[in-house]
C-alpha cells in the first residue's frame, strides 16, 4: 500500500482520524433511484476515519415521503453503536434492500462495548447513510460519486479525495 499524495484542493484518507470524526458540511448531495429524486439536502454530516473515503449522512426529512421503509438488518460499529438498515422503496422501481443505515437517536452512545466508550456521535441521530452503488446516482455537488471499492463500506469517492481506500482485495487487514 502507497499512500497517494493529495494535489491541491484533495484531501488524503490517510490524514483522517481513528477513531472516526464526524463533521457537518453545506455541500449538496442527490440521490436519484427508479429516475426519481429520493433526497436532496445540502445539510450533511461526513464522517472522516483512516482509510476510507467519507460515509455522508443526510437527514431523514431530506427523504422523498415514503421511499425510507424499515429494514431487519442490523450491525453494530465499535464506535458508533447499532446500525438500524433502511431499504429504499419508488414507484415503478425495484426496491433496493439494505441500501442505508442510520442510528436511532439514543443508539448513538456506546458504553462498556469497547475502546472508545461512552462515545457520541449526537451529529448522526436521526441520520440516514447510503451504499452509493445500486442507486441510479448519487451526486455531491454535482459530481458523481463513486462506491468505495468491495462493497462492504459506505464511503463516497469524489475528486477531492485520493486513498489507496480499504474495502478492494488485500486491504482487510489495513
């Protein structure tokens, strides 16, 4: 792994902190699904940690009525607590299954379940996270966003951000 150097206006993944940050930010995010705008909202929390590019968190009133529906999955992140997953549901399109993840307010506080506890994120409550992947787009600021690389994290690749990112093959055991 070789870091890359971020050129002017980029940040480094590298630079971010462990534990996470979470930050809040005015750029606009559009989630487009089924060619229906189902968010759009330019107030958003990044969260920032080592190796990932930045998971973004729209509120849930930036949510179209009716396309956020309950899903049964969830996980829990050591620093964040418990994970409660959302599938996105239009008219006239698939539903896409375990596509966003949020934290309940109150399941933001972690205590005695690891190294940072009591910690809090009060920035996510009542905050929606999307896999950019199966939506049509999702763009921030206008620019398409890219997945992070293997599916399994929800990072956002945009120009401003260079890696390598964790999540591809081999980067497991960053």
């Amino acid at each position: 792994m070789r870091r890359v150097e971020p050129g002017p206006g980029q940040e480094s993944v590298w630079d971010y902190p462990r534990p996470p940050r979470a930050e809040p930010s005015r750029r606009r995010a559009v989630v487009t699904h089924g060619g229906t705008v189902v968010a759009d909202s330019d107030d958003l929390v990044r969260v920032l940690e080592t190796s990932h590019p930045p998971t973004w968190y729209l509120p849930r009133t930036a949510f179209a009525d009716g396309v956020l529906r309950p899903a049964q999955r969830r996980t829990v992140c050591e620093w964040k607590g418990t994970a409660r997953y959302v599938d996105i549901v239009v008219p006239g399109a698939a539903p896409l299954t375990d596509v966003g993840w949020w934290y309940p307010e109150g399941d933001t506080q972690r205590s005695g379940a690891g190294p940072r506890e009591g910690a809090v994120y009060p920035e996510l409550a009542d905050r929606v996270a999307l896999y950019p992947a199966p939506f049509d787009e999702i763009t921030l600021d206008g620019e398409r966003v890219e997945p992070q690389p293997g599916g399994f994290y929800g990072g956002w690749i945009t120009a401003d951000v260079v890696g390598p990112f964790k999540g591809a093959p081999g980067t497991w055991g960053w």
